[in-house]
C-alpha cells in the first residue's frame, strides 16, 4: 500500500477525497486474508475490469476483480482538468509509472523519462510507450455489486410498482374525485393553486394519501 501511494485523499490545496480509496484497501486485506495467489492479484490489479470470469466475494455479494484496477488511481491527482497546465498531467502520469514498475517489477525507471535507463534495459522509448499507456484510458466508475446482490430489492420494488400501478388505476377510472377526468384535475389544481405552491413533499404525499382512502380532499 505504500508503493501503490495509498491515501484517503490527494493533498495538494484542494485536498481532494480519494472516492473509493477504501475499497481498494479493504480489497488487499481480504485478498491476504484469504490467501489469494500474487499472479491472480497482479491480474486483477492491472486488469480487473478485463478478466472473464469474476472473483464473487459471496459474504460481502461483490466481485473483487472490479476493484483491483483501483490501484491505477492511486498516487498524484489535481483538482480541476490537468491537462490545462503544462507539465502537470505528466508529472501525474510519471507518478503512476514509477508506482507500477516498482510495485510489480521492483524497478525504478523515472529516469528513463529522459534517457535510456543507465543501469537495466528499459529505454527512453519503453518508457513513452508506457507512458501512452497511462494516458488514454478513460477512467469510469463500475458498480461492484454481484449480479444477484439486490434481486430481493429490486422483486421489492417491481411489486410495489405492481400494486401502486393497480390502486392508482382504480382511483384514475372510479369516475369521481379530481382524477376522475382531465377536465376535473385541471378544475382541482387551479382551485387550489394557492396550496399546492406552497405545499412541501409530505403535504403533497398527506393529500394523495386521503385520496386513497376516499376522504374528503381538503388541506387542513
């Protein structure tokens, strides 16, 4: 975690939140704790998001591999656009580099940013084709939820959307009350105008719930 630059935030004058820094730690301990091999956790940690198969973590219901590529995020970031400012971006995208070789090959090769590394074969060029690397991905936010981990919210949900569906179908064709036609809720809402400008959610929410019983459609 000190190679990668783990943080909670990246310092600067902003001091800006790391979002999401913590799964990326919780994501290391587990995979200890679990004994997860080191090639596996090189995998997911470089390419994660790539993998086929996914690592469900079934207690917590999310996949671990989603979380691997975190890792790419760590060290130095600016708030705003970097690559408004000359230089900024590339002292970002060296960081990332230096954190990565020395992570998964126990090298440093900054140097090779400007020439051919004096003392292992990395040239200046490797080092550019790396950099290019780091530069043109697109960073998203991915969901790490497990594919099943909200079916009983989301069966929930799609029942409640049923039975509201249905009620709201019963009051809307009753044939009385201001949903009884267009003409009637045009004629409701215009007769009280004043109140419902004024009126918060939970007014709104008092009033829909006396239609519902059927109680005399007036604010208190």
């Amino acid at each position: 975690m000190d190679v990668v630059r783990y943080t909670d935030t990246y310092g600067y004058e902003w001091d800006n939140s790391a979002k999401g820094s913590w799964e990326h730690r919780d994501y290391l301990i587990r995979a200890f704790n679990d004994d997860v091999g080191v090639d596996q956790l090189i995998r997911e940690q470089l390419a994660g998001d790539l993998l086929d198969e996914p690592r469900i973590n079934t207690e917590q219901k999310i996949n671990e591999r989603l979380i691997g590529p975190m890792f790419c995020h760590m060290g130095e970031h600016r708030h705003g656009n970097s690559m408004q400012f000359n230089g900024i971006h590339q002292e970002m995208i060296n960081n990332r580099i230096d954190a990565f070789l020395k992570a998964f090959l126990a090298m440093t090769v900054s140097c090779a940013r400007c020439h051919d590394h004096k003392l292992d074969a990395i040239s200046q060029a490797d080092y550019y084709a790396m950099a290019g690397v780091f530069m043109t991905p697109r960073w998203t936010a991915l969901s790490i939820d497990a594919p099943e981990k909200n079916d009983v919210a989301i069966a929930e949900l799609i029942q409640l959307r049923d039975e509201i569906h249905s009620r709201v179908g019963e009051i809307w064709t009753a044939g009385s009350g201001p949903l009884a036609s267009g003409k009637s809720l045009r004629k409701w809402a215009s007769e009280n105008r004043a109140s419902l400008e004024n009126a918060k959610t939970g007014d709104i929410a008092w009033l829909f719930s006396n239609w519902l019983n059927k109680t005399e459609n007036t604010w208190d």
